[in-house]
C-alpha cells in the first residue's frame, strides 16, 4: 500500500510538473514561482521527511514501549503529545509569520539576479503558509508511523499535489503562475486533514495490558537542543543544496532554474520510490533498538540498503539512457519547447549520476539518529558535501551552466554517502560498512551495463514513447541479468517477501498482544529481547 500510494503521489506530481510546464513555460514566470517553491522544498525535508520523522519516530517508539498496561499514571504517549505539539505549532506558526513579513529579504538572498523578483515575493508569501501546516503533517506521520499506520502518511502527496493541481485548473486565469503558489498553501492544508482522522483514532485508543521496558524521565526532553540541534542542522544542510544551485543558477540566461528544476523532478523519481523501503523500515529500527537488539536493526538496515540500491540504480540507469525522450514525453507541448528539452534532458542525466548518493544518505541517516542520541557526526558529512557541491558549483556554473551545477550537486551528495557509510559501523546500528560497499559498487557496475545497453537501444526506436518503454525493460533485463551471473554479486532480499510480511505487523500492533509474546517484525527483528 506505502509503494503504491507513494508511486500515485510521483505520477500526480510529474502531472503537476507536466500542467505547469505546459502552461507557464520555462521562463522568467516559473523562475519566480520555483525561487518561492524553496521554501515547501525546504519545509518538506525538515519538516516531514528528515527533521521531524527523525526526532519524532524514535521518540513515540520509546513512548509505546513504555506504554503501561495498568489503567492508573499517565499515558506515556499522551504525555509526549502534550509535552510536544504545543511548542512546535507555536514556534514554527511564529516561523511561518515572519517568512511572510520577510519574503522580499528572503528572494533577495535567494536569487539576486532573478528577472521578476516582485513575482516571486507574491508567490513566496502565498508558499510561506505551508511552515506551519508541513509542521503538522510531518508529526502526524511520525506518530503514525511509530504506531504501525502507514497508510495515511503515504497519502500525504496525493492529496498534496490535488490541491496544487486544483488550484492551477481553477485560479490559472486571474493569477497566472501565483495560482501554483496558492495550491501550495491549499495542498499543506489537505495533507493535514489526510492524517488527522487516523492520528485522533490512535490517540482515543485505550491503553492495552503487555509487558512493556522500564519507564524513564520526562518527554520533554525530546525537544532538549541536545538532541533536536544535529537533526536541524543536517537537515538545514541537505536541503541548501538547493539553494546553493539556485542562487548560482539565478544570473544564468532566463529558464536556467527552471531547467534545473524539472530535471530534478523526473530525476528523483527512482530515489523516493526507493526510500518508501526505508521510510517503512525507520519505526521497526527505532522499536528494535529501544527494546536492545542492535544486530536485528542492523540485518534489517543492511537489506534495505540493498534493496533500495537496486531500485534506484535501474531508476537511474532509465533515466540517463533515455533522458531526452522522458523529458520529450512528458513535458515538451504548450509553451515547452524542444530547446527546453534538450537542456532539461543535459541536467537529468547529470543529476541521475548522484541518485545512489542520494538514496544511501536518505536510508543511512536514519541508523544514525534511530537511537535518538545527539549525533553530529551526520551533520559533519552532510555540510562538507554542502561545502563540496558549492565550491564545485561555482566554476562549473560558470563553465557550464545549469550542468555544471547538477554535476556539483551530484559530487557534493555522493562525498556525504561515502562518509556516512565509514562512519556507520560506530553508531547504533552497527552495519558492516566494507561488504555493505563492495556490494554497493556491484550493483553500480550492473547499473553501467544497463545504462550503455538501453542508450544503444533507444536510439533505433521513433517513437517517445515506445524507446522509454522498451529501454526501461531492457535495462531491467541487462540489470538482473548481470546480478545473476557476476561473480560475488551481492545476494538481494525478495521485495515481496518485505512488503507483505510487514503487513501483519501492523495488525498484530493494533490487536496489542504482549510485548514479550510479540512475532519478530519481517522476521529478523524480534522486540523483545530488551525485556530478558
């Protein structure tokens, strides 16, 4: 259900892409719009992706592991909601308000050779809105989660990219490219209402009787700077590669964003797919380590990695073989024209080069802070790829345009996986680093094979949308076909066997039978080992 509610929320928003590409172009327009589109792009991986999943996951982890049995005291997990709600829509709706007030400081720093800034203050003021309400979604999907729901969090962007689908269709005339920017604010909206409902279940639902782990001090320690600083701070990292590439894309020739942009898009693709495993596993890794089984955590850690490596690199090798096809089919029509697609198509494929990089620091941060112990080593990583992909950036910006920046966000990216990887069989999740990155550079090797075999075999096919289909199957063949004969391959988990065992678990959570009678989740993570 998390697999096909995810890829619905991709396909809406490739069909959001496609809408507004369609309409507005790649011009001055949209590179106003996608300055003030900054600010859900940041929100979304502090918000409900990075920060929030990993302070607020581990946290209510702990909270229904110490949830007691007895119908006297405090419920430990009411106890967190009110230690913790409150604070954050306080701080972050103080946030939202003074984004609003400071949106023409905000584009100014963000893009100061932009062509329309007025433009993208309007829109940055109507996108502004979603601080708060991306606040609320991202702890109603970590509770969620944590509680074994994950069914209304993998909705969140279906029903995200509705309202901004909607909103264009409705508010295009009278606002023109400020109708996107509205939809931001009516998508955040609904992506509230999505989860609420399941989360207000959760939360009527009466203590059960099970042996649960000694109880400990206070929740509000979850918000200690301690703890919550490293998390911001690599999250804040992450995402200003983003703004590192729009503020040098901004003097380049109008359209130059936009580019980058939609090559970003379609590029990520394979990437979110392949962390919808990781995003599922988070909660099982954080209740395996707070019931004290490192090494359970660790075999499921360790195949997932694995799985989500064989995801995106068949993604990646797609997208770089066939890139000016994908592009063509999906968004050259109305006022995207083919010079578009070429440069669009340029960025993709340099992009695609860093997807490993990103989908191994989106799935290993998460071992790190799965114990909910300040951590800055994460941080570290992630600011010298930040530091990496601006130093690049510069010289490459200047050489080569929009490509040299993709090309620079992809070095920055793949240096912080590198680092995270080394640096992983020290944490709490103790992962085998060395096999885990020979097994890595196998499946990168088959990644080439299939990318070489489906760039030779699109060229001989006319039709868009024939070679993007005929090269996807290829390079799947090309692909497995190498895993099963190469010496060493690495041995890859069934992704079936995953996702279906994963299902009961959640069952058997709601149903809430003892902890110490509780099956191993997936089969290799048995939670209740802390209590021996």
């Amino acid at each position: 259900m998390t697999a096909g509610l995810t890829a619905a929320g991709a396909v809406l928003g490739l069909v959001r892409d496609q809408i507004m590409a369609g309409y507005f172009g790649a011009g001055a327009g949209t590179d106003a719009f996608l300055v003030a589109w900054t600010v859900p792009e940041f929100a979304s991986t502090l918000l409900i992706e990075d920060a929030m999943a990993l302070i607020m996951v581990p946290a209510f982890s702990r909270a229904l592991a110490r949830r007691s049995g007895a119908l006297t005291g405090e419920d430990p997990v009411h106890a967190l909601v009110r230690g913790t709600l409150p604070r954050i829509v306080l701080a972050l709706g103080i946030a939202a308000v003074v984004l609003i007030v400071a949106a023409p400081l905000l584009v100014a720093a963000l893009a100061p050779g932009l062509p329309d800034p007025a433009l993208a203050v309007d829109c940055t003021r109507l996108t502004g809105t979603c601080v708060l309400s991306f606040a609320l979604v991202g702890y109603c999907s970590a509770a969620l989660r944590a509680h074994g729901r994950f069914l209304p969090p993998a909705a969140i962007y279906v029903a995200y990219n509705v309202g901004i689908i909607g909103t264009i269709l409705v508010l295009r005339e009278p606002w023109g490219v400020r109708s996107a920017a509205a939809g931001v604010a009516v998508g955040g909206v609904l992506m509230v209402l999505v989860q609420a409902p399941a989360l207000l279940r959760e939360l009527r639902t009466p203590r059960r009787q099970g042996q649960v782990a000694p109880a400990s001090t206070g929740e509000g320690r979850i918000l200690a700077l301690g703890l919550v600083a490293p998390v911001v701070v690599f999250s804040l990292c992450r995402q200003s590669q983003t703004l590192i590439e729009r503020f040098l894309a901004s003097p380049l020739p109008a359209g130059a964003i936009s580019h980058l942009n939609y090559a970003q898009k379609v590029a990520q693709m394979p990437m979110i797919l392949s962390l919808m495993l990781c995003t599922v596993s988070f909660p099982v890794v954080a209740r395996a380590l707070a019931a004290g089984d490192p090494e359970a955590a660790r075999r499921r850690v360790e195949r997932d990695l694995l799985l989500a490596a064989v995801v995106v690199l068949v993604g990646s090798s797609t997208v770089i073989a066939a890139a000016p096809r994908i592009v063509e089919l999906l968004f050259e029509r109305g006022e995207f024209t083919g010079e578009d697609t070429t440069a669009t198509a340029a960025v993709m494929r340099v992009y695609a080069l860093g997807l490993l990089g990103q989908t191994m620091v989106g799935a290993l941060v998460r071992c790190y802070f799965s114990a909910a112990r300040p951590l800055w080593y994460p941080a570290a990583a992630m600011a010298a790829g930040l530091a990496t992909t601006a130093a690049a950036g510069i010289p490459g910006a200047h050489y080569w345009g929009a490509v040299g920046i993709a090309a620079a966000n992809a070095l920055g990216i793949t240096l912080t996986a590198v680092l995270l990887l080394r640096g992983a069989h020290r944490q709490a999740v103790p992962l085998h680093a060395g096999r885990l990155g020979e097994g890595l550079l196998r499946l990168a090797t088959a990644g080439a094979w299939a990318t070489g075999t489906g760039w030779l075999c699109q060229l001989a096919i006319g039709s868009a949308v024939l070679a993007v289909a005929v090269t996807g199957l290829v390079v799947v063949g090309v692909f497995l076909l190498f895993i099963a004969c190469a010496a060493k391959a690495p041995e890859i988990p069934p992704l079936s066997g995953s996702a279906f065992r994963r299902t009961p678990h959640a069952r058997r959570h709601r149903a809430a039978p003892p902890a110490a009678e509780a099956a191993p989740v997936g089969g290799d993570v048995p939670l209740d080992h802390g209590h021996r």
